[in-house]
C-alpha cells in the first residue's frame, strides 16, 4: 500500500509517447493530433500534473506543426529542466554506469576486428554498414547516452514523479533509482481510469 | 590560504607510485624496495595518514614480494574502500561522462570504419593491432573507465585527502570534484617537506 499523497501526482514524459508512431496510436495518426488528443483528456484530469524536460520539449517541437497546438498545452505540459547543479546521484550508480561502458566498449572492439576480417570477402560498403548498426546497437542501446536521457531521469526523481518512456536506458536507470514508470503503450488507459473514478487515484 | 587543519591531512595513493618504474625511481628500483623506502619516509610524518582504496592495494600485492614487505606496511598505509552506498555525486557528474562517453563512441567508430577501408592494403595482423591500440586510447585514455578509478577519485573525495596519480582519468574526475592532486614524481619532496619542517605542515 502506498501512503497518501497530499499534493497532485506528477508525470514525466518522453516525446516517444508522440512521436513513436507504435506508441501514439492510442493517442492520434499524427504528432500533432496525439498532443491534442492528450491534452484533451489531461485537462480533465486535475489530480495530475504532466511535466516534460526542456530538452526534450525542443526535440518534440521538431515533429509538430507549432501553429496548430493548443495554447492550452505549455499550461498543461510543464517545461521544466532537472536542478542539476544541486541535485546529486548515488556513488554505485557511478560503478554500475562506468562497468556497463567498459563491457560495451570491449564489445564494440571485438565488432570492429570482425569487420576488418571480413573486408575484401565482401562487399565494403555493406560491411561497413552492417558494422555501423552492430557497434550502435552494442554501445548505445539500452544505456543512457545522451544529456537528453539524463535530463528525463533526474527530472522523474526530482519530482518524484512516474516516469512514461520506451527509452531502453532510461527504463533500466530509473529502475536503479527507485523511479516508478510506466510504458506509453499503456499510457491513455492509465489515464482514463482517474475520469472514471471521478478524479481519484485509481485503487 | 588554507584554513588551519585541526585533524592529520590524508592522504590517498595510487598503485603507480610505487609500479610505474618512471614515477617510482625516486623511491626505488622495485615496487617491493619503493614500498619500503616510502614506508621508511612515512613512519617518520606523524601529520598525515596514508591511504589505499582496497581495490588498488589488491592490484599492488601482483607486484610486490610480500615475504619482503615490513610489518608496519598495513599500520601505516591503510586500506578502505570509498563508503559506496552513502556516498553522492553530483548529478552534472553524469552529464559529463555521458557527453564524454558519447564523443569517444563515435571517434571509435570512425577509427574501425578507417581500419576497414584500410584492410587488403596492409598486412591484416599489423592493421587490427594498430586499429586496437587508437580504439582504446581514443575510448579509455584520459577517462575513468574502471571501478578501481572510481574508488580512487571516491575515497579522496570522502577523506578531503590528497590524490597521488598518474592517471588522467582520475585526475580530470579529481579537478571536477575539487579533490587535491599531486603527481607522484613530486612525492617525496612534498613527504620531505614535512620532515625538514619538523612535521609541521609544509608553508
């Protein structure tokens, strides 16, 4: 059982919940339309506030077309940056960070010594293709590697809030912090059972 | 100015004071003679205390003759790990690694697809030796890439203590954190310091 909670719930959410088009469908076939749909029910729902990183704000700005959103949306959908100059991180999340990096890159070298055996067997611009997905794949998935992604964590645990993402990196960090989070997939249902409950924590 | 210090100044050292053979000749020809040399020197500074993360000292025993070390070695020169699960960073912390890890990822990758191009041109042996030594110097040189880096950089930070190393990762960690640094080829002046001024704090 959770305590009560005395103020609003908070939410923090990834552009994939507008962008992805496998995860947006519930909410609209377009950017655009799945922000609109969103803040439609959104508003609806006061027990809720919905924040989303400024970087991540910028990147989502880049799918849709600005003229047609809501002004309703920055009230709605906070901006807000992590407090990153004060905020601090536990010290195993260093060695578990910098342990996952070192088994990549030993990873992302063996990737490449294949490739260069390879050469001359066949086609080189292939290969060199085939290399690029295998070492991004090896060193990039599953691990936060952008300023992005950390902006999207230490914001969640700042605020203290569910954190909706299918970013890979983001799910495992957040599990290592404590961070509760949800997938966008399941996103829209979470939020209709606060209307049908008439504005209470779903039970 | 430095406030006045009402505790022992601490002290926190590196294996490559005493295996590194550029850094280690001003205490001896060997780790095992470095070792007791520097033990000579220490026994005789009542105002610091000497420190070794456990890991590192671990990594010193595979170099040294323990038949031939002094008694007074684990009196004088202490082992502990950094207090990992109490201990915070701060989060910008991770900003800059991840920004650091992300350059490095791509210069890796840069550094296979040039290797790949390069194969058939030159002996294949020669080119993946070649090809492994710029992969890690671009990936690991210059960055803590290891859970022995971490704790040195951690348990300076936990003492206040000075860091002795060679190592470039951990002295670019060390400026971030505010951790003091000295380079080992300065050691034994700074210890000598302290002897010629009748152990009171170098001025």
């Amino acid at each position: 059982m959770k305590p009560a909670r005395h103020r609003k719930d908070r939410v923090v959410l990834d552009t994939s919940l507008f962008v992805n088009p496998d995860v947006r469908s519930a909410f609209g076939g377009s950017p655009t339309e799945a922000i609109k749909e969103f803040l439609v029910i959104a508003r609806k729902i006061p027990a809720l506030e919905f924040y989303m990183p400024s970087s991540i704000f910028k990147e989502l700005l880049n799918f849709v077309d600005q003229r047609e959103l809501p002004g309703s949306l920055l009230a709605v959908l906070h901006q807000k940056a992590p407090s990153k100059h004060e905020m601090t991180c536990p010290a195993f999340f260093l060695y578990e960070l910098i342990d996952d990096i070192r088994d990549r890159i030993n990873k992302g070298l063996r990737i490449a010594e294949k490739a260069v055996r390879s050469a001359g067997k066949v086609d080189e611009r292939e290969l060199i293709q085939n290399m690029r997905k295998s070492y991004r794949e090896a060193l990039r998935e599953g691990i936060i590697d952008s300023a992005e992604d950390v902006d999207l964590i230490l914001l969640a645990k700042e605020l203290d809030a569910l954190l909706v993402t299918v970013d890979h990196g983001a799910i495992t960090w957040a599990e290592k912090l404590g961070i509760r989070w949800l997938l966008p997939g399941k996103f829209k249902d979470y939020l209709l059972s606060f209307i049908q409950d008439g504005q209470s924590a779903p039970s």
